[in-house]
C-alpha cells in the first residue's frame, strides 16, 4: 500500500512539475513565435517547417526547467552519477525535441487550423498544436526518465 502512495504521489508531483515547465515552455513560445519573426523572416515558414527557431528555443527553456524541477521534487538520485545522469537527461529530451518538433508540424499543418475561443482568451493554431504537441511527449518521457534515467 505504501508503494503504491508513494507511485500515486510521484506521479502527481511529475504533472505538477510538467505542467510548470509546460508554462515555462508556452510561455516562452509565446514570447519567441511573436518577437523572432520580425528579426528572421522565415521563422513563420521555413521550407515548409512553422516556427522551428520558437519551438526550439521555447523547448529548450521547458527541457531545463524540468530537469531541476525533476531532481528537486519528483524523482530520487539514481545509481548514475550527477553528470551522467545529465546527459541522459539531455539525450532523452533531445529525442523528445525531435518528437515535439514532429508532433508541432502535423498538428500545425493538418489538424488545427482554426482558432479555439475561450471568451477570455483565444487559442491560435500555433499554441494549440504546441499543447498537444507537449501532452503527448510527456506521456513517454515520465516512462523513459522514471526506468532509464532515475532507475524507479
């Protein structure tokens, strides 16, 4: 019973630390998708892929949240030393960059292609395929880090 406590809580202290490096991420997206084009025209477009320079700045700032975010609250140091553990860390989330980036141009060019309105707020193509786009990583990246990484 005691196990499955612990699990439940480390498990919910992930998605609350996802979550925040979610915000850190769509924050700075938001941030970078608005200012990088007026200072490189081809973020918008670039040979057919949307926004690459936004997602890969915005993911790198989500990629180091979460690591700290990760070691301080969600998992136990495992039996690999700080530095490798680090690089693994990186390696892993690098193949995640890679996904999100993939994830980011199908929703972006085939699956959102209209503004979602919240009364308070309205959600582009861009920030929807984004969000999507960061849920579905996250699903595998608790699994990889938690197995690999951290060795839980």
């Amino acid at each position: 019973m005691r196990d499955i406590l612990i699990r439940q809580k480390q498990v919910l202290f992930f998605v609350i630390a996802g979550g925040l490096s979610a915000i850190v991420e769509i924050g700075s997206f938001k941030l970078f998708s608005t200012y990088l084009p007026h200072f490189f025209s081809g973020e918008m477009n670039f040979h057919g892929i949307h926004y690459p320079l936004s997602n890969i700045f915005s993911t790198s700032c989500g990629i180091v949240s979460n690591y700290f975010l990760s070691i301080w609250f969600v998992f136990e140091r495992g039996k690999h030393s700080k530095r490798k553990e680090f690089a693994y860390f990186m390696m892993v989330s690098f193949i995640s960059t890679i996904l999100s980036l993939g994830f980011f141009q199908i929703f972006y060019s085939y699956i959102f292609k209209d503004n979602i309105d919240f009364i308070i707020y309205t959600l582009s193509p861009e920030m929807i395929s984004k969000i999507a786009a960061i849920v579905l990583v996250s699903i595998l990246n608790y699994s990889v880090k938690k197995k690999v990484i951290f060795n839980g």
